[in-house]
C-alpha cells in the first residue's frame, strides 16, 4: 500500500509546488530563494496512517537569538503541528541573523506509518543561499544631515559596469518597522527587495543603482519613516506625517544625484509595511520626482492622493495582511485612488497565499514578479512638465483657458528626444 498519494512543497515565492511527487521517490532535494522563511508542506494519505514530521533545524524566530515556545517555535526533532487555517504543515526557516553568515540546509522528514503495515519515511532536503555575494555587491555609506542632527547609514549598489558617459536609474528601497532597529544588513539578508534589482543589474537586464537608506531611531522608540507607529499607540492623530528620517532620505537622494550618472527622469520608489507609508509620503511631497511608486503592504493619505495623479503606480498587498489590515488601509487608498481618477495596477493576493511568517509578509513575492520588474524600467518622467523645467516654456495655466499650441508642442517633443538621446 501507498501512504502518502500526494505531496507539495510551497513556498511564499511561487505558485507552484517545488518537488514533482511521486511515491517510489523518498528523497527529493529543494533550493528556496533567500529570503524564504517557511514552506508549506500539504499531504495527501492513506486514513489508516499516521503522519509524524520533523526537522533537524530549529525553527528559530525574526529577531531573536533564542527560541521562544509561546510563539509556537519548534526546536530541531520535535514534531511540527498541522495549521487547519493553511490546510498542512509549515516548515521555518531559521531568520535569526547569525544564520546568514553561511548557507542553511535542513532536513525534513515525513513518517507515514501504521501498526499493519509499518513506516515509510520521506525526506526533503532543503538548500537556502545566504544572499552573501549579493549584499557583497552594495557599499556601506553614511550621511549626515546638520538640520536634523541624523546620521542616515545606507546601503547603495553601483552598476559592476558602471560607464560614467551613461545614465542610470535609481531605485529607492524604503525598509519597514522591523528593520528599524536592526543592523543596516538586516534589510538586504531579510528581504529581497534591493537585492533582486542588483541581481538583474549584474546579469545585464535593467542596470541600475539600488539605494537602500536606514531609518535609524532618534528621537524616541516610535521613530519610523511616518508617524505609523505613534499613531498606532495612539500619540498622533495620524500615521501620515513625515518624520524628519524622510526629509533626510530624500536629501540622500539629491546628493547622489549629483555626486554619480543618475538619470532623473527614472527614479523608481518602493517600501515595504512602514516603508511603504514613507514611499507614499515621499512621492506625494515631490510628485515630479519619480517614474514609478511600489508600495507593498502600505496605505496612502486619502486628502492628499492628488498628488500622485501624474506617477505610474503599482501596489501589493495580501488580503488577509494581519499587521496592515486591508479594511483599513488599502481599501481606502483605492477608493481614495478611484474617487480622484487617478489610475494605477494592484495586485491583491487572496487569502492563505502568503503564509509564513505571516500574510504581512507579501513582499517575498512582490520582488519576485518578473512582469513587475519589466514595468517599472519601462517608466519615465517625459513631458510637458519636465520639458518646461528644463528648456523654459511655459506650459500656460489651464484654469485660465490657456493651453499649449502644436508649435510648442512639437519643440516640447524635440526636446524629450534630445534628452532621450543624452541618457544613452
């Protein structure tokens, strides 16, 4: 008899599972991207077996250096439960940081077995990178802002093909609460979110700078890139306001732009959680500024969306997100979105897609997403405002009944070409 008829392996990555079953394979081996923290394990067996898995790993926990069994943590040998909301098994990966020094491997195994007709055992070999020749490709930095009195470390990734006769793109990472005060590494080892565009990068496809800035606590614990968090404890009445870490990350950016090849007509801007509030507040305090708004598990002030009118926009987030809940926050933003005619892509993962370390967590799939990756390099600021910044022509004030004429028009399209033309 056959115990187990089925089995997957899922990831938060990918749709599909990650071994192809088959019940005469009892080992099967699996390499999960580096930002992976757990998989999903679903089973198809036989009634009369009982199922027992384990791992050879700890589970371990984000942040902590020690397990903590209240949060459900397993440490290496003791069986792992059955979650009914997902319908199998999860498997962590250990996120401690000490655990990216090297490249982890863990073992699960899977006993199928009945006093009738014995054991039958299956293992998954699991391979997960450090990401370390990726994080090694960025450049520690800091800068120093006198107003705020802010030392703002940064994560910043050059083109390995850097030609100082070119322009690039800039994308601008904005990190979330969790990284708050954590080392500046921790974004890089923990998301994905930087490193996938440097990957690209290095293998030719859509070179770029990646800039990683850190929001380093200042003024008190609820420091963040908004005033998410002291809203959350109820000290601000919203979670919208800048902090004075934003105004220092935008200063970052002007000063880069000056300092290397980068084309200002392409600057992409993307967060995550808090960082993903902060990008929203950045665009809309320079709405002329960037190409492109990713925003992942954020929400946008709804009395100030018209700022985001002219911006190509592509959000994420997961429906049943338990940290940024969507009734609350994207559900508002769309209807805000909506009510201004402005348009904009999202992509809303549905329930159980995103499972571990919990469907906040959706970003180990955003940056994943090829066609989004496409998308964003396809953006550029080019047109009549930018045209008039840089050539001096008037662009008239519509509210007035004055408009633009074809002559203008067509010296306006001269113009972006030859600019076109400059970035190559």
């Amino acid at each position: 008899m056959t115990p187990v008829t089925n089995l997957q392996f899922l990831i938060n990555a990918y749709d599909d599972s990650q071994i192809r079953f088959d019940p005469a394979v009892k080992r099967y081996d699996v390499t999960v991207p580096t930002d992976c923290f757990g998989a999903l394990l679903k089973l198809e067996f036989a009634p009369e077996f009982y199922i027992s898995i384990r791992s050879d790993r700890d589970a371990g926990r984000f942040g902590f250096e020690s397990l903590d069994p209240e949060m459900g943590d397993y440490i290496a040998g003791t069986e792992i439960p059955y979650y009914k909301y997902y319908g199998g098994y999860i498997i962590r990966l250990d996120k401690r940081e000490s655990c990216f020094a090297s490249d982890l491997d863990a073992t699960v195994t899977i006993d199928a077995g009945s006093t009738e007709h014995g054991t039958d055992r299956y293992e998954i070999h699991i391979h997960r990178d450090s990401g370390k020749a990726l994080r090694d490709l960025f450049r520690e930095e800091s800068f120093y802002d006198e107003e705020f009195q802010i030392t703002m470390p940064y994560k910043l990734y050059v083109p390995g093909k850097y030609d100082r006769r070119k322009k690039y793109p800039l994308v601008i990472c904005l990190h979330g609460t969790g990284e708050v005060q954590e080392p500046l590494d921790a974004v890089l080892m923990k998301t994905q979110m930087a490193t996938a565009f440097a990957k690209n990068s290095e293998a030719g496809r859509n070179e770029c700078f990646v800039l990683v800035p850190k929001c380093n606590v200042r003024y008190d614990e609820d420091d963040n890139w908004t005033t998410l968090n002291q809203f959350v404890k109820q000290r601000t009445d919203s979670p919208f306001w800048p902090m004075p870490q934003l105004k220092v990350a935008w200063r970052l950016i002007e000063m880069l732009k000056n300092e290397y090849r980068i084309d200002d007509r392409r600057l992409y801007l993307t967060g995550i959680s808090s960082g993903a509030f902060g990008a929203y507040v950045m665009a809309m305090d320079h709405p002329d500024a960037f190409a492109a708004l990713v925003p992942a598990c954020g929400a946008a002030n709804p009395a100030r969306i018209g700022a985001l009118k002219h911006i190509p926009l592509w959000i994420f987030h997961s429906a049943d997100d338990p940290v940024i809940v969507t009734s609350f926050t994207l559900d508002p933003t769309l209807a805000a979105l909506d009510h201004a005619g402005i348009s904009y892509r999202v992509t809303r993962y549905p329930e159980k897609k995103i499972f571990w370390q919990s469907a906040h967590f959706c970003w180990e799939r955003v940056y994943k997403d090829e066609e989004l990756m496409d998308w964003i390099f396809a953006q550029r600021i080019g047109g009549l405002k930018q045209v008039k910044k840089k050539i001096g022509i008037p662009s008239g004030d519509r509210k007035k009944g004055h408009s633009i004429n074809d002559e203008v028009r067509n010296i306006a399209e001269q113009a972006i070409d030859a600019a076109e033309i400059e970035s190559l």
